[in-house]
C-alpha cells in the first residue's frame, strides 16, 4: 500500500495543547511569581541601580530554574514512594531534581550569596521628605 502524494487536508493547531514558546506567553499567575521572584533577587542585591546586565540576566536563570525545582518538588511529593521497588532504587526523577538544585545552588553561587543592602537616606533627607509630606493628625 503506498502513501498518498498530499495529504487530504491541512491540519492546523488550535493552540489548547500547545506550550508557550516565550516568557511573554506564560499564564499571568506564572509571570507574577517570576516577576516577584526575580525583584526579591535584585532587591536583594541592592535595587536595579546596583546590578549589571550580567547580574539581571543570572537572576533570570535562579528564577526559572528555581521555579523548575518547584515543579519538580511538587511532582515528587505526590508520589507514593520514591523508589521504584521492582528494581530497588530511587527513581530517575530524583537524581534528576538533585542535579538541578546543584544547578541553583551554583548559580546563586555565581551571582554571589551575600546580600547587598540599598542606599540608605540620611536624616536630613529624611526629615525634608517628612516635612515636606502632609503632617499627621493630631490626637
């Protein structure tokens, strides 16, 4: 039986199965928590003013990848057991989740663990802002 030359009809996606192919397409509760994420690391390492390109695109990468152990947490606590007991070990998965939190943890690694703090106003400024605001009431 041979195939035929051309295919009777087009078949086109409707786009229900398909995944997001950018981060722009990612559903808004996931964009919110990669946005949260990834200001508590900047924030972190002193506010967007005190960070390289580098740094901001390392904060990228702890986020996603981050976000990826989280899935994969999950995953795995909703398995009965984590090993396979036809073979006697852990399943693949397992090694799996250990091989991508050493990856965060070289990445955070590489960005640097120590916590930067922001720039701090003096009290002259500070009672200019004060002053400058609208007075609270008085009891």
């Amino acid at each position: 039986m041979s195939l035929p030359a051309t295919r009777p009809r087009r078949y086109q996606k409707s786009g229900l199965y398909c995944r997001p192919t950018r981060l722009d397409d990612l559903p808004p509760e996931v964009a919110e928590a990669r946005r949260v994420r990834a200001d508590a690391l900047v924030a972190d390492l002193g506010g967007i003013e005190q960070c390289s390109h580098g740094q901001l695109q390392l904060v990228d990468l702890i986020v996603s990848a981050a976000m990826q152990l989280e899935s994969v947490d999950a995953y795995l606590l909703g398995l009965p057991s984590l090993v396979d007991k036809r073979n006697r070990r852990v399943w693949q998965v397992v090694r799996d989740r250990m091989a991508l939190s050493g990856h965060v943890q070289s990445l955070l690694g590489t960005l640097g663990l120590k916590r930067r703090s922001k720039r701090v106003r003096s009290l002259g400024e500070f009672i200019e802002t004060r002053n400058g605001a609208e007075a609270p009431p008085s009891c």
